[in-house]
C-alpha cells in the first residue's frame, strides 16, 4: 500500500511541475500527536512514530527519524523504497542537496515552522510553498476534521481564571511594544483560555487557533460545531469566536500593527500573510509558554495528587508482574496497566501509547506492540514499561525496568541497572542556581555510564504539562535543549537508559518538579528537585557495590516514602509485596 502511496504522490507532484516534497510528521499545529487527518507521513511510508520526515524525489526517497526510532522505522518502511537516515546525523536538508542540486522541493507551509524552513533555505535549497498539499490530493479515503466538543477546565484544576492569564499575555505583549500574538500551540490555546478537549489522541486538545491583543482582548479561531452552549458561556465576553476560515481576513486586518510569531512552533503560514498583508512581524516565542511551563500552587498540588492516584495502578500492577511473567505477552500487560489505570477515579485516559517492550524490544526506545510484534514476557530476561495516565488534577510518565526471573539477575544488567539508576539519582538530587539551563544537567545523568564507554541515544528529560501534554516545551533535559532556563514550578522527566540492540533495554523515569532550594549561605537563588513519582525500583537488579553511601540512603528514603504514601491505599498481597520492594539496600 505504501509503495502505491508513494506512485500517486509522485504522480501529483509531477502535475504541478515539482522535482521533491517534504514530508513532515505534523499537523497544523506542528504538535507531537496529530488527528487521523494529518498521519500524512504513516500513510505514504508506513511510519507511524510520533517524529520524523520524509523527503521525496522522482528516483529516491528517504525516511528520516531519531535515535528513538530508528529501529521502528526500520520494520515498518520498505527497504526497496525508502532509504533509511538518522535526522541528526544526515539532516534532510544536506541530503537533498547531495542528491537532487537545483530541484523544486515543494512544502506545505502549513505543516512547517518558519525556523525548520530556514534550514532547508540556507542549504542552497529551491522551495516552493504549495496549498493544498499534494497528499491530501492523492489521499482519496483521508479522515475527516476531529469535531470533539471543547470543555471547561475549571479553576479547582486550573488554579488562575482565564481573564488573569489573558492580563498577563498581554502586559507582556505591551511590555515588547507589541500589538498581538498568534497563538497556534493547542496546549497554548487550552491553558490561555481554560478549556480542554479531545481532539488528538492521548492529550486533551481542543485544536483551534488564537489572535491575543495588547488590550487582553482574544480571537478564537475554532470551528462552531467543537464549542457548546456551556462552553460558550466559560469562555466569556472576552473571547471572540469565529471560524477558521476567518484567519486570512483577520490577519489582514492587522496591517501596520506589530505581531509576534514563534519561529519555532508556528507554521510559516502565518508569518507569510502577516507580511503580505503589510504586518511586522516580530519573531518571539509563545508568550504563553513559560507561565504554563510554571505550574501555579493548585496545579503543583494537583501534579502531586495526581502521581499518588496514579500509583494506586502502577503498585499493583508491578505485583501482578511479578507473578504474570512467564504466562501473559506484551499486549497482555498494557491491557493490564490501562484495566487498573481505568478503575482510578477521574481516569482521564492514557498520555500516550505504553510502550511495554520484553528483552530485546526493550531496546526499541519508542516500542508499540502490534498484533504482529506481540510476543510473550518470558521468564529471565528484562521487561521495560514506560506509560503514564491523564488526570484533571495533572499528567504522569512513569518508567520502570524489571527482571523477570525468580534468580539473581546477570552480573550485565546489574551493572549496566546500577549506572543507569546512579544517573537518575545524580539529577534527582541536584542543587544548581537558578540561571540554569536543560542543557548544562544532562551529563550528569551520563556520568556513570560514560566512565564505562556506555551512552544512550535521546534526551534526559522533557517538561510535562499540567492535564495537558506529556511532552511540554520550552525546557528539556537534553544537549540539544533549548536555551531556556529551568524555574520554579516547571515539571520535568528524569530518564536515562541504556540500549542494547537485538538483547535489552532499560530506562528508569520519574516526574520532578522544580521547586526553591533554601540555601542560608547561597550568594544568589538556587533550585533543586522534588520528586512526583511514586513507585519502587527492582532491587533485584541493583549493584550496591557500584552505589555510594549517599546514592543508598537516597534510593532507601525514596523507597520508604512510596511506601508510607502509596501502602496505606494497598489492600492484602499486594501491600505485603510493596514492603519487600521497598525494604531497605542493605535488607536481603
């Protein structure tokens, strides 16, 4: 089917005089998880990874992907057809100027952002913005538009009413002498206004786009049929509402004023009218991203509560593991952890797809068992499970690796367990000033296993958003993070792994929250770590001989604290199980 996709889009570009396009996976909205309409990139190349790119020519074509998922693309695009490239590595820009010089690579401006365009320009390359995208041309049986209503999120989750967010986008946007902000994010849009939806799997959108005015006041760009009478009525007088087809109109209409635009995250779309309707515009990050990246008190105490609910699964789960090993497949456990996830009060749904990969899947960093890949969880080896839950309160990622055999597990994985878990822990403690950037910890999370010539291939951590995405910019733990310094209230992930192709994989996850670090004698303000997640570590797999003191005491008093928040709400055997998973290093 693939390979028939590829010959119509061909076909398509060769009608409108194109010698290439691009391919991105994205939606309008350039976010992570897109609607079945905008699977553009699964259709043509059988990909369907939440990140990558494909490059089409008349005589080759390429799927680009990360370390992540390298691996999945490798089983699920043809060999014959696509050449396989590692994005960072060989980007797609410097590939189509090796292999097509001079081309007219066409591009869908709506699915670009204006920074990802300047790459390919300054490559040398020839691009030609096309509307409507050829694949949609080609794509005769493609989805329809989600039409899911748009919901409040009401202050007891929220924290801050949408009038006091909508004030301060707006007093920075004068502060900047500017005259409004596109919004096009929809995490932006549901955190600005208080509103939540389902329009993407996985994350709680309601897709629409915003005009923010210096005067506070809001445009709502979002098909009528996603907005009921209640939801009306919250969103309030301040919120004018209109279709979709209304963006080119209303851009026009911002003619001499001066408008920010996000480089990074908003499609060139924008941008482009903007100009063409006589606009400056200001290039700027959303302003909304920070403050939402900041959790204010009620939605901190919500991201806590939330990591306890979500524990009540995660606990007896690992219990039921542990007997479960040797009988159930990788298909079985995730339908096990949604089971007990979905009896949870207030279980929002899955924040994305678990990855539940047994001995050598575990090494597929992104992993989704299929009917196809499905295989049992046999006894000695390693199973990693990376999943997490949407609450109203907040959003959780949890991962956990763990030996499945009775025995003591090879001295391999201890030691390759133990330096994982040492990197874990050296970010979990941390103490560093406030200044700090995602880019400056992640090697901390790397020591242990660089001393062995050991590495893994993505980042440390992302942010996580407040019932929003699991994934949440600007902030990452990541060499390739963003500039953006680390603050008060911002959520992060704490994962470092190890990956052994075709043998195993492990990765341990836990969600931390930035918080103030009361130091008497700091010269200036510092920050460290509070700890969310709530679920104990194998011992099984742990070399204490590689661990010093302070690693012991810290992993024996987290241990101690899942256990005292988490047992209480633990009935019978699992309880009982939960205090051997939580007994101290040093108790054999």
């Amino acid at each position: 089917m693939a390979e028939a996709n590829l010959a119509d889009l061909r076909a398509e570009l060769a009608r409108r005089g194109l010698d290439g396009f691009l391919v991105p996976r994205a939606d309008e909205h350039l976010g992570e998880y897109v609607p079945p309409a905008a699977e553009r990139l699964a259709w043509l190349t059988g990909f369907t990874g939440s990140a990558g790119m494909a490059v089409v020519l008349a005589q080759r074509a390429a799927l680009f992907v990360d370390g992540r998922y390298v691996l999945q693309a490798a089983a699920q695009s043809d060999a014959a057809v696509w050449e396989r490239r590692h994005i960072t590595e060989e980007p797609p820009p410097a590939w189509i100027a090796a292999a097509a010089p001079g081309a007219r690579i066409g591009y869908d401006p709506w699915l670009i952002a204006e920074e990802g365009l300047r790459r390919f320009l300054d490559a040398g390359l020839t691009l030609v913005a096309t509307e409507p995208n050829p694949i949609d041309t080609a794509w005769h049986d493609r989805p329809g538009p989600p039409l899911h209503p748009a919901e409040p999120h009401p202050l007891p989750y929220a924290g801050r009413s949408s009038a006091e967010k909508r004030a301060e986008i707006a007093a920075a946007l004068r502060a900047a002498q500017q005259d409004a902000a596109v919004i096009t994010d929809p995490a932006s849009l549901a955190w600005l206004l208080n509103i939540r939806g389902s329009d993407v799997p996985f994350t709680p959108f309601a897709l629409g786009f915003a005009l923010v005015h210096a005067d506070a006041g809001v445009e709502l760009f979002m098909d009528g049929r996603k907005l009921p009478p209640p939801t009306r009525a919250w969103l309030g007088n301040g919120v004018g509402l209109a279709e979709r087809a209304a963006l080119p109109g209303a851009l026009a209409a911002l003619a001499g004023k001066r408008v920010r635009v996000d480089p990074a995250g908003a499609p060139v779309w924008f941008a482009e009218r903007l100009r063409a309707a006589g606009a400056e515009v200001a290039a700027g990050a959303d302003p909304c991203l920070l403050p939402k990246a900041c959790k204010n008190p009620v939605e901190q105490e919500g991201a806590r509560a939330a990591h306890r609910r979500d524990a009540g699964a995660l606990v007896p789960f690992l219990h039921w593991l542990e007997a479960a090993a040797g009988q159930v497949t990788e298909a079985d456990a995730a339908a096990k952890l949604l089971e007990l996830r979905a009896s949870l009060p207030d279980f929002r749904g899955e924040s994305f797809p678990a990855i539940v990969g047994a001995g050598e899947h575990g090494a597929i960093i992104h992993y989704r068992v299929t009917p196809e890949t499905d295989r049992p969880i046999r006894a000695d080896e390693l199973f990693l499970i990376d999943s997490g839950a949407q609450f109203p309160e907040g959003t959780t990622d949890v991962t956990r690796t763990v030996w499945t055999g009775t025995g003591r597990p090879p001295a391999e994985l201890c030691d390759r367990f133990t330096r994982v878990l040492k990197g874990h822990i050296a970010i979990a403690t941390l103490v560093f000033p406030q200044g700090v950037q995602g880019a400056h910890l992640d090697a901390f999370a790397r020591h242990a296993l660089w001393q062995a010539g050991l590495d893994y291939d993505h980042g440390t951590g992302h942010g996580v958003g407040s019932y929003l995405s699991v994934h949440e910019g600007p902030v990452s733990l990541s060499r390739l993070a963003r500039p953006v310094p680390l603050a008060a209230g911002m959520i992060l992930s704490d994962e470092p792994g190890f990956y052994a192709p075709g043998r195993f994989g492990m990765r341990l996850e836990n969600l931390l929250m930035v918080q103030p670090a009361p130091l008497p004698e700091a010269s200036r303000p510092f920050l460290r770590f509070e700890t969310l997640t709530l679920a104990p570590f194998d011992r099984r797999l742990i070399a204490p001989a590689l661990l010093t003191p302070a690693e012991i005491a810290w992993i024996d008093a987290y241990h101690a604290r899942v256990l005292a928040e988490v047992g209480p709400g633990i009935a019978g055997g699992v309880r009982a199980w939960l205090a051997a998973a939580c007994a101290p290093l040093g108790f054999r």
